[in-house]
C-alpha cells in the first residue's frame, strides 16, 4: 500500500512521477482529448467554407462520437487480453494519422473521413482509465480519476488555444499540429510506459465477441446501484454533449468572436477544469465522498445551462460558463472513480470500455439534438434543454447517494 500523498502542486508533481506511468497516462488522455478540442473554434470557419448548417457541424461531431461509442469497449476488452501497453501505442499512431489528414483535406467527405478515423483511434480513454486503475490503490483512486480530467482539462486548453494560434496560418494547420503532438506521444508510450496488467491476471475472453459489450452493458444497468451510475453518467453527459458543439456558433453569432477569442474563451473552461480537478475534487471527496461531489457537480452545471442564453454580455458569458466548467470538474472524476472502485481488477478495461461507450453514444445523439434544436427554435434553446435533462439525471444521482447510504460498505459488479 502506497503512503497518502497531500494534494498541492508538490503533491501533483510526486503523483505523476513517469517511472510509475502516471505522467505517461496523463499526457495520453490530454493529446487523445485535444484531439476532440481543437476543432471547437474551428467549426465556424468549417461552416463559411463548405457550408455547413449547424445541424451538419453536429452530425460531424457525432460521427466521431459514433465511432468511440463503437469502438471503446473492443479497446478497452483488448486491453484486458493484450495488456495496456499495445493498445494505446496503436491508438496514439491512428490518431496522429487521423490528424493529418484532416489537415490536408479539402472537401466535406474527407472532412468526415478524418473525424470517424479520429474517433476509432482515440477511443484509448478507457485504457487509461484502466491503467491509472491497476497502478492506483483504491483509497487514491479519486486522486487517480481526477488526475487524468486535469488532463483532459489541458487539453481543452491547448486544443482550442492551438487552433486559435496555428489557423493564423492556414485552416490545416492546427491539425497538423495535433498530429506531431500524437506521433510523438506514441513514442513516449513506447519507451517509458511500463505495462501495467500482469499476464496471469490478463482477461480470457473472446475479444471479438458480438454478445459481449451487450451483455456487461445489460448486466451493469440492472444493477440497482451501477445503473443508477450509469444513466446519470450518460445523461449529464448527453446534455453536456448538446451544448459543447453548438456554443462556440451561440457565442460567434452573440458576440461576433473571432477564432483567436474562441480559442481563449475553450481555454478558459479548460483552466477551470484543471483546478477543480488537480486541487480541489481529491479534498471534497475525501471529505464528502463520490456521491455528493457528483450532486454538487451537476447542480452548479444546470446553473450555467440556465443563465448562458440569458446572458447578453460577453464578461457575464465566460462567467456562466465557468460554472458549467466547475460542475464538470467535480461531477467526472467522482462518478469515475465509483465506478473503478467497484471493477473488479481483470475488467477494468471491460466496465471503462463500457461506460465510456455510453458517453460515446450521449455524444452522437446530444450534438444532432442541440444542433436541431439550434437550427429550429433559436441559438438559446439547447441550453435550457440541457438544464433539463439534467435535472433528470440529478433525480438518478440522489438515487445513487440513497442507495450507497443503504450499503454502507457494499460494492458492485464484481466477479
């Protein structure tokens, strides 16, 4: 058992010490997640230059979703058979050729050839979950979650910021960026990233299985406790997923941003982002457990949901969607870490596979959702909708705190 560790800067920079593959996998989930971000302020300029509607720039977003909704859980479950290692080097290489030829693409279809690609690729997320799970004990495992959306925070803020700097240069080139950004984190993975899943504790499952991702999926959300968890995953996330793609053209249209200011205002939520998850959510959970960040995390998301379109000042904007960014901060790492904390250790691949293909699939119909109703009803609409949605998800988020109470120390889904 590893000794505590305190949380502050010097704390952070013990816990991602690169012999232990923390910082390797920290780096992994920011570059995989950069490659979601960096379009962001880009989406403008794709609809004057192809002509896209708002409803077509979210149905590229989804695409992409579509494919980590396919492909998370084949990861995450050859991970489990082949080890860690493998899977994410292959992921890193795919995902910089996804890159590149976004940025040598010039028409619409080749557009969305590099986003499905990009998608199949940089599904990884759910193997370095499981990784940070095998190499974090369980009473750090808050700690561990919350390390990799710190990372995923940075990637919000160098993606959209890297857009904002290299498009003064061209429309490809901060593809091309992300590009040299993923080549060489594959060789970072290759030469200082030690596999964390032993041979003997390796799945025995058939990894092309058609009935195996239905079956964990129908086994998890029977569970009276996991899919509680699951639908308030997959429901803050849907709502989530409705906005993020639609508000830089909310905020283009109100405030007439240019792609520089965009890229500053998505490196703004990213900042936020890390804060709250590289300092904060270790000391709340510790103090109030997982359940209740997650509650405190989506209560303060609504709020920016609620108050974005009502909003008519560029200074009260970026404020609202701080506290979209905070709740985000909290709730993602806490639900994370209640769903590792109850894997057992061989089907941490399999269950963040899973789990991560629910996101996935919030992420394809929450865009087309928010782009619909964005065309139909008006640039505020997907917004309240998203309050909606999840306040939904709150009602299933208490029904997890009651039922943690109710179990004490129980726990879930182990085999």
């Amino acid at each position: 058992m590893s000794r505590r560790r305190g949380f502050g800067i010097f704390g952070i920079m013990d816990f991602m010490k690169v012999r232990t593959g923390r910082g390797v996998i920290f780096t992994v989930v920011m570059v995989d997640f950069l490659g979601l971000s960096f379009i962001l302020p880009l989406y403008p300029a794709l609809a004057e230059r192809f002509g896209l509607s708002a409803t077509l720039i979210t149905l590229l977003a989804a695409s992409y979703a579509l494919m980590q909704f396919l492909f998370s859980p084949v990861l995450g479950h050859l991970s489990d058979r082949l080890g860690r290692k493998p899977i994410l080097v292959l992921s890193a290489l795919g995902t910089a050729g996804s890159f590149f030829l976004f940025g040598w693409a010039g028409s619409v279809w080749l557009i969305f050839l590099s986003r499905i690609l990009n998608g199949i690729f940089g599904s990884s997320v759910a193997v370095a979950q499981a990784y940070m799970a095998d190499i974090t004990p369980k009473e750090e495992r808050t700690q561990g979650m919350g390390l990799l959306g710190a990372a995923l925070g940075l990637g919000l803020i160098f993606g959209p910021a890297m857009s904002g700097f290299l498009g003064n240069f061209g429309f490809g080139a901060p593809a091309y960026g992300a590009a040299l950004i993923s080549f060489l984190n594959s060789f970072l993975v290759m030469f200082f990233l030690k596999e964390s899943l032993p041979k003997e504790l390796r799945s025995k499952k058939k990894i092309f299985n058609s009935n195996i991702h239905f079956k964990q999926l129908t086994e998890a959300l029977k569970h009276p406790l996991m899919g509680n968890i699951l639908v308030t995953y997959f429901l803050s996330a849907f709502a989530l997923a409705a906005v993020q793609n639609i508000a830089i053209l909310f905020a283009e249209k109100r405030f007439h941003l240019t792609l520089t200011e965009s890229g500053y205002f998505f490196a703004f939520l990213g900042v936020v982002l890390v804060l709250t998850q590289g300092f904060l959510v270790g000391k709340l959970v510790k103090k109030s457990g997982e359940a209740k960040v997650v509650l405190a995390g989506l209560i303060l998301i609504t709020m920016g949901y609620i108050a974005t379109p009502l909003i008519e000042y560029i200074g009260f904007m970026v404020f609202a969607a701080g506290f979209i960014g905070f709740g985000a901060g909290l709730y993602l790492p806490a639900i994370n870490s209640l769903i590792s904390k109850n894997a057992a250790h061989g089907e941490q691949g399999g269950i963040f596979g899973i789990t991560q293909a629910l996101v996935s699939a919030a992420l394809i119909a929450g865009p087309v959702f928010g782009g619909g109703l964005y065309d139909v009803l008006g640039s505020g609409s997907p917004f309240f909708a998203a309050a909606i949605v999840t306040l939904i998800a709150l009602y299933f988020a208490f029904k997890v705190l009651g039922r943690l109470r109710y179990l004490e120390r129980g726990s879930f889904f182990k085999h």
